[in-house]
C-alpha cells in the first residue's frame, strides 16, 4: 500500500517544503523510495515462495499411513 500511495498519491508538501522543493523533485524521491520499497518485497516474497515450495515437497513426499496419522 506504502508503494501505492508513493506512486500514485498526492504530493502533499509541507510550508517549508514547497519553497525549497518542486513538486518534480518530490515526485522522483517518492519513486526512488518506492522502488527501493519494491525490490524489498520482491526479495522478501521470493523468500516465501522458497519456504512454500519446500513445504509442498515435504507434503508431497509424505506417505500415505504419515498422512493417517496427521488426522
């Protein structure tokens, strides 16, 4: 949602800010910080995609009388 909002949100400025920051300015931080965000969850979600993965095969590799006793 964080990268959402830096992408695609208002630029909202505050006093200060708008007299020394364009709004260009502004918008290729918000995009640098939201692709740093990205990257963050690209490795993150790839992680998990690993831990999945190693789980399906131990469910997959399980025999059947483990799998009775499971329930």
């Amino acid at each position: 949602m964080e990268i959402f909002k830096l992408m695609f949100g208002e630029v909202k400025k505050g006093f200060l800010g708008g007299l020394f920051t364009s709004k260009e300015k502004t918008r290729e931080k918000n995009q640098k910080k939201a692709g740093e965000l990205m990257k963050n969850l690209i490795a993150v979600s790839e992680t998990l995609l690993e831990a999945i993965n190693m789980l399906e095969q131990e469910i997959m590799d399980l025999t059947d009388e483990e799998i009775e006793a499971l329930y």
